[in-house]
C-alpha cells in the first residue's frame, strides 16, 4: 500500500499542535491532577473573618450586606457581652444567612490559661451568645485567635468542632487536627511581609500600623496565588486564606470597604462555609506536635496610622 506521506505530515503537525495547545491549558489555568481521579485546586478556597471588638456594631451589616450579594461567607468573632449589649443587629447579621458566630473572648488570649479557667469562660460563652441568637455557636476563639492544649481539651468535652489558633504558615491558612480529638484548629492567615509581620491577614493589622489599602490589596493577591510545590510540602496541601476585617474599619471607612470590595470582585477565590472550609485537614498530628504562635505585636509604639480614625472618609447611608 502507498504510504501518502502528506497526509501523515498533516497529521503529525495537527497533533503537535494538539499537545502545544493542551500544555498551554495546564500552565495558564493549573489543570493537573492530584491524585487518581482526583483534580488539583484551581481556586484558593476562603472565608472572611469579621471581628467586633467595639461597644457598637460600627460598619457590621454593611459589611455583612456586601458579603452577602457576592455569595461570600463569613464568620463573625463576638463576645457574649457584644451580643446581649447589639442582640438585635446581631440577629439581623445572623439574617443574611452568610455568616456564623464564633464564640470570642476579646480581652485575653487563651495561651497558658488553666483548664479549668478555660473552660469557664467558654461555657459562660457559649450560653451568652445562646441567650440571644437560640443557637449555641460550634467554634471558639480569643484575643488575637488565640488557643493552646487546654482550648482543644476543652472544645473537646465540650462537643465545639472548631477552635481558632494564630496563624503558623504564613499568609495561608492551615487546619490541623489533633490525632485522638474530635476538634479542628484553624490556624487563620497571617502577614509574612517584614513591615507588618506576625499580624493576622487582617484591615486592623495595616491600619494601625501606617499601611494602607493598596499594601493589603497586594498581600490579599498574594496570599491567593497557587501554593507552590516547596509550600506544599511545607505547609500542606490545601491552600486556603481567612481574610480579617475589624468591620469599625473594613464596613465604616470608605477607602478600606473599597478595597474590601475591588477584592471580593475581582480575586479568584471559592468562598466556602465553615464546614466546607474545614473539612480536609491538612495535618493530622499529635497534640504535642502542633505549632503555637505567641507572637502579637500591637505594642503602644507600633500603633500609628497614617490617617486618625476621626479624620478618615465614612462610608455613606451604613446599613442600620
């Protein structure tokens, strides 16, 4: 039979072509696999993290309201006293159906505190926070997200799924899980730029450290690019972010709730609940094995914002 060398040409050519344009595919979207059967992240998973550490709810349904159009889901960190103090806008946040309380003790952080003392102010948080909303929250946090063994045993005993621990993997958040307990930990994301290091991911940690919207715009597109294969096995697998909002700044001054908004409008990010966002751990190790970060670096000389908070542009017709 007569080989037509042309037509196999043709064929050959097309199939290079094939192979170029398949190989672009992979480098331009990160369609790769994982595992057998299994596709790789091509999106950062996240959920936002807003916090009330005022008297007042100050920007928070506006900022819950936002959210809410852009189908992002939240948790909202406040203390007992908060919520029986704004039951009402808590309940009405509550509403949007995108956020979940974490139960929070603002004014100390939980590193070193006895068991026993622990455990008496979460059960005196859980209940507070129940008396209000009629639902008893299923994660716990402190002052600058802080928790250690005797949270986790808490939490345990408990029946809580989750707790909150300062963030140990740079601008990516982790989930541990302790081998033996039932209970999650959250290690949020925190900021690894030498100029505002050991802060959360969080409008708080630049604001009150002469940064602006633009420097946490950048860190915010940063944290949200593809894990590399060294941060990986560093850090493990998943990548995911938990975006920060004090929402007195990132719902009430105008220039940081357009930067919360060119963010959420423009960043490739698949914003998942709670469950969803917890549900694969990254680190299934020995309690003695998980990483503490005790570092908090809001000393008196390192507050200093460009703009004082009075002098700074609000964000009109606020959500009441």
């Amino acid at each position: 039979m007569k080989i037509n060398f042309k037509c196999v040409f043709i064929i050959l050519l097309l199939a290079f072509v094939a192979v170029i344009l398949i190989s672009s595919c992979y480098l331009k979207f990160g369609i790769k696999k994982s595992g057998v059967g299994e596709i790789a992240q091509t999106k950062v998973d996240g959920i936002m993290i807003l916090i009330e550490s005022t008297d007042k709810p100050t920007g928070l349904l506006e900022m819950v309201s936002q959210m809410k159009e852009r189908n992002i889901y939240g948790l909202l960190m406040v203390t007992p006293e908060f919520v029986n103090a704004n039951c009402e806008d808590v309940k009405k946040a509550l509403g949007y159906g995108n956020i979940e309380i974490v139960a929070s003790n603002v004014g100390l952080p939980f590193w070193d505190v006895p068991y026993e003392e622990q455990k008496a102010r979460i059960v005196e948080m859980l209940d507070g926070i129940e008396s209000c909303t009629g639902v008893k929250p299923r994660i716990i946090s402190s002052r600058y997200m802080a928790s250690d063994m005797n949270t986790i045993k808490v939490a345990e005993e408990l029946g809580i799924p989750y707790i909150t621990a300062r963030g140990t993997t740079g601008d990516k958040a982790t989930v541990y899980q302790p081998e033996g307990y039932n209970v999650k930990i959250l290690s949020v994301s925190n900021i690894p730029l030498v100029t505002f290091e050991y802060g959360s991911l969080c409008d708080y940690s630049f604001y009150e450290r002469a940064g602006t919207p633009n420097d946490m715009k950048a860190e915010l597109m940063r944290a949200i690019e593809p894990l590399t294969s060294k941060e990986k096995a560093w850090f493990g697998e998943y990548a995911r972010v938990t975006p920060v909002s004090h929402t007195y700044i990132g719902g009430y001054l105008k220039q940081w709730n357009d930067m919360w908004l060119s963010f959420w409008d423009n960043a490739k990010v698949k914003w998942v609940n709670i469950d969803e966002f917890m549900a694969k751990p990254d680190w299934i190790i020995p309690l003695w094995q998980i990483p503490t970060n005790k570092n908090n670096p809001y000393t008196q000389e390192k507050i200093r914002p460009l703009i004082p908070y009075e002098e700074e542009e609000k964000v009109l017709n606020i959500c009441q």
